[in-house]
C-alpha cells in the first residue's frame, strides 16, 4: 500500500500578544531584528537589545517556542527546538487610549496612549522536518514485523498451555 503522507509535515506555531502597552513604530523596530532567525539567535538578540520592546517579545517568542513543543507533543512527533525559527512576525496598531491633559484658562489637551498588537511564528526548518519524517518511517519499517511476531509468540505459548493432554482424563 502506498505512503498515505507524501509530504513531510512541518510544525508550525504561533503566540499572539494583544493590547502590549507601547507604540506599534517602536516595537517594529525591535521585531524586524529577528524576523527570519533561528529562535536561539533571536533570543540572543532580544536579550542584548537596548529596546523597552525587547521585553515583551522576548517573552512571546518563548511562548511560541512553547506552543510548537506542545504541538509536537499532541502530534507524537520529536522535536528539536534548535531547528526552530521564526518564520513570520508582525506588530500590528492596537486600540488608542484617549486622554486629556489640563491646559491653561480650563481647557484640556488631549493625547493618545498608542498599544499594539505583537504577533510571532516560529516553524521547524524544513531540512529539519525531512529527516523527522525519514526517521519516523524508518522506525515504523523497522518495527514492521514486531506486532506480527510477538502475536505469533503468543498463540504459540498459549496454544502449548491450553491443549487437551492426552491420556489422561478428569
């Protein structure tokens, strides 16, 4: 019968980060640092980045690093979190917080509180997920014949045991 998964599935996962209390211009300035790296690399850099922004990505990347291990975990399949990277990351605007500040002769000027909305993916390499794929085949060939040969063990010490003794009776 023929290989019903022809393609190697990639893990794939992502954190989203609504309403983070900063400007959505400042922190794209911080997330176009990792876009495209490896995820140990880009923790490197968030790490050493002089950005009030780096904090809270930072965090959201090892969130998505954590949801592609829980990924893989539900699917069954090993994962190597060195073989990760971000594959896409994006800051989009989030609602304003409009506020008014006291001006003279009782009138009020206003300003906004800008928030943003981060967003981080990170995928298995696809190198990387051509040789989980190889290894898990290979298992699975390997293993092939074991279920069939541990059946037959079986039915044989259970057969031995249960046949009806000759020449004697009850």
């Amino acid at each position: 019968m023929a290989d019903v998964q022809t393609q190697t599935p990639q893990i794939e996962a992502h954190a989203l980060a609504r309403h983070v209390r900063m400007s959505p211009q400042k922190a794209r300035l911080v997330i176009d640092l990792i876009r495209g790296q490896r995820v140990q690399d880009a923790l490197h850099t968030l790490r050493y980045t002089p950005k009030r922004a780096a904090g809270p990505i930072e965090k959201l990347l090892r969130s998505a690093v954590a949801n592609a291990e829980r990924k893989a975990e539900d699917a069954g399949a090993p994962l190597d979190v060195d073989q990760l990277f971000v594959s896409q990351c994006f800051v989009n605007e989030g609602a304003r917080w409009k506020r008014m500040r006291p001006a003279p002769m009782g009138r009020g000027f206003r300003y906004q509180k800008r928030t943003a909305h981060l967003w981080v993916q990170v995928a298995e390499h696809h190198v990387a997920a051509a040789e989980r794929h190889a290894s898990n085949v290979a298992e699975a060939e390997a293993n092939k014949g074991v279920r069939g040969t541990a059946r037959r063990v079986r039915k044989a010490l259970t057969g031995k045991s249960q046949a009806p003794k000759k020449g004697k009776k009850a």
